[in-house]
C-alpha cells in the first residue's frame, strides 16, 4: 500500500482532536472512512499509533514517536507545494544587473 500525504493528515488531525468524529469533521470525510485509513496506516506501520475508548482517542508511545516526523513531511510538502507555485510564475530565481 504504502503511506500517503492524506495518511499523516489524518492522523495529525486525529492526534489533534483526540476524537475519530471531530477530527472527521475537521477532515470534511466521513468517521468511518477515517477510522479505515487510521487502521490501514498502523497496519502499514505495523504499529497501534492510537488507544481507543470511550473518553476519546490518545496516542500510544508509538504514535507520540510518529507525530514530529509526520508534521514535519506534511509542513515539507507544503512548502515544495508553494515553492513550486512561485518558481511557476516566476517569482522566484536571481536577478543580475550590471552597468
């Protein structure tokens, strides 16, 4: 399968909310599909990333292990994103002027 951006977006928001219901609101996606693709990233990991109950969602050692490295791919890949944009239109490179 392997992990995808949506995976780390997913489970930061998840970590954030420390509830599948509000971190799928906050998602704009359904709890079910969310709870899907948590299963499918700790599968992938083959790790439990989250303890589940009934007072909400709390990460495991694991999961605290994973959050720093899963903000900072998202916060690169955002950043490559809107530099991307920028050298797209130009606003970016060097200027020489000589006279």
């Amino acid at each position: 399968m392997g992990i995808e951006l949506r995976h780390l977006r997913y489970f930061i928001a998840l970590a954030e909310a420390k509830s599948f219901g509000r971190a799928a609101v906050a998602l704009g996606i359904a709890q079910p599909a969310l709870s899907q693709q948590i299963r499918k990233l700790e599968n992938e990991l083959d790790v439990v990333l989250f303890v589940r109950g009934n007072d909400g969602s709390h990460l495991t050692p694991a999961g605290e292990a994973f959050l720093p490295g899963a903000a900072a791919s998202v916060a690169d890949a955002a950043d490559a994103v809107a530099t991307a944009k920028r050298v797209g239109r130009g606003e970016s490179g060097r200027l020489k002027i000589g006279f």
